[in-house]
C-alpha cells in the first residue's frame, strides 16, 4: 500500500456525496499519493463540480490534485482507460446496490471493473473506521499453479500492508470443496486429508507475514456463503476490497478490493478469491439453499 503513489477516484454523477472520495483522502493522507478525480458521464458537463472538488481538497492540504471528465463506451472501460493513461496504482469506487432486475440480465459494471482492471480495485460501501479492525485475506490455496501463487502473495501482501495502515489485525482463510470418494485424487476422498493439504498450502505465507495457526482458517464448503459468515461470527460484522482468477478483496467498506499483481467492512477488511462454477450444471439446490440461509454447511457439487 505503501508503493501506491496516484489513486484514481471515480465520482458518482447522480450522488452529491462520495464515500470513494472520503476513503481515498484517508489513504492518500497516508502514503501521500496523488489524487486524480474522474467523473464518467457522457451526458452532462461536472468541470465546475470537479474544479470546486479540487480545490476544496488543496485547501485541506492535498497538494497534488488532479481531475478530468471521460466516457469511452461503458463505465468499465472508460475507468480503465482512464487508469492506464494516468498509471494510478488504485482505483477506488463506491459500490451500489445493482437493480435485481437488470443485474439478472447484464453483468454488473463493478464486477468487470474488478475483473478486468489492470491494478488493484477498491470498492467503497460505508464510511466506518477500519482502526483496529481484523483484515481478512480469503484465498484458494487449491490451486498452486505460478498464476494463483502470484494472486496468494498478492492479496495477502495487501491484506499485510492494510492491517499495517489500520493498526488492525490479519487473517487468513481459504475455503475447500466437500469430500467426494467418487474423486481421483485420495486427498479429496476424505474431509481431514483436504484440510491438511491445504493448511501445507498456507505454510509458506504464513511464515513470511507471521500468522500464527489462530489466525489461519480452513473451512469446508462455497467461499461465497463461508466468507460473509465468518466475517459475521468471528469478525464482529466488519468486511472492505481484489483478477484473475475471479478475485475479491472484502471488507465492510472494501466491499471488493481486488489486487493488481484483485471489499468492505465496518472493521474486518477482507479478500476473497472467488473460483468459477465448475460443475456443469450451474449452481446446485442445495448451494442456492445455502446462499439463502447463508450458513457454511452446504458446497458446490
């Protein structure tokens, strides 16, 4: 986090008030990094709010300030181009809820824009002080090929460097798939084998970043529905947020941080790594029922 010197802030056209912007002066304040404003509207003209913005922000002593208005086809491409012209190392966005409807039918701008962005995304949900909070990295130590290695050091070096900020503390937690003896590997055939491989997974960062076996979590079961509930029981109710493959940074106010090299949280600032759905045919009753009562007994098949 340290080694972020521009953030880019994406301004909400049809919103007065910016949560992205309140989380981005907390961070710049920190690292001292530029602040370069964006505002995607291909509609009306905001250089006199986006001037008004600038130097409201000089007058509270950030100096290097910059701003401009873009649009280049979708929200997500006009945000990327814009990060790749002005090489920020961080976007930083706040999330609203999607339309049920349309979110049905389109796929959220928000999730290309972590899945496509070249460098790491955070997506702002609430104002909350992350102050001696619990980070939590969530990653899937099941895939050790040299792509998920570089996203595992990554997202926990993220998770490290925000803990760090905050003053707050780092855990870890990777989600396994359920046991199935109808599976190739014997590893997979039985609950405790899976954890142990997975835990010799973890041993790595766990002595590179000091995190002790109580700040280590392997779970069975979908990390969509084991990651919420986590953060719920054991987090005190806190989450903030990170690519490829499907990656999220959570916490309660990073609702999806994704790191470049991927979400939000009243406290507990969290990364998740999400993988797609393998099985062929789509979701499963029982994960849908799970999703539902959002408890961690039930997995993908």
């Amino acid at each position: 986090m340290q080694a972020v010197r521009s953030i880019l802030v994406v301004l909400d056209p049809d919103h007065a008030h910016s949560r992205a912007l309140t989380r981005a002066k907390l961070i710049a304040g920190v690292t001292g990094a530029r602040l370069h404003l964006l505002m995607c509207d291909k509609r009306h003209d905001h250089s006199a709010l986006l001037s008004l913005l600038s130097s409201q922000l000089h007058d509270d002593g950030y100096d290097k300030v910059t701003h401009e208005q873009a649009w280049h086809d979708t929200l997500h491409e006009s945000i990327i181009n814009v990060q790749q012209a002005e090489g920020c190392e961080l976007v930083i966005k706040e999330h609203r809820p999607d339309n049920p409807l349309k979110k049905a039918l389109l796929t959220p701008s928000d999730w290309k824009l972590l899945r496509l962005c070249p460098c790491a995304v955070l997506m702002v949900k609430s104002e909350r002080p992350w102050t001696g909070g619990v980070v939590l990295a969530a990653v899937d130590v099941g895939n050790q090929d040299d792509d998920h290695r570089r996203l595992h050091a990554a997202i926990i070096d993220h998770g490290y460097a925000i803990a760090g900020l905050a003053k707050g503390q780092l855990h870890v937690i990777s989600a396994h798939p359920s046991p199935m003896l109808s599976a190739s590997d014997p590893v997979y055939q039985l609950s405790e084998t899976i954890d142990q491989r997975y835990r010799e997974a973890c041993r790595a960062f766990q002595a590179e970043y000091d995190i002790n076996a109580e700040r280590l979590h392997v779970e069975e079961g979908p990390a969509d529905v084991l990651i919420p509930h986590f953060e719920k029981t054991r987090c005190g109710g806190y989450r903030d947020w990170n690519r490829r493959p499907h990656r999220y940074l959570w916490s309660f106010d990073w609702q999806y941080f994704r790191s470049g090299a991927g979400y939000a949280a009243r406290r507990c600032v969290g990364a998740q790594e999400r993988r797609g759905n393998r099985s062929s045919g789509g979701v499963s009753p029982r994960l849908k029922l799970a999703r539902k009562d959002k408890t961690p007994t039930c997995s993908r098949r």
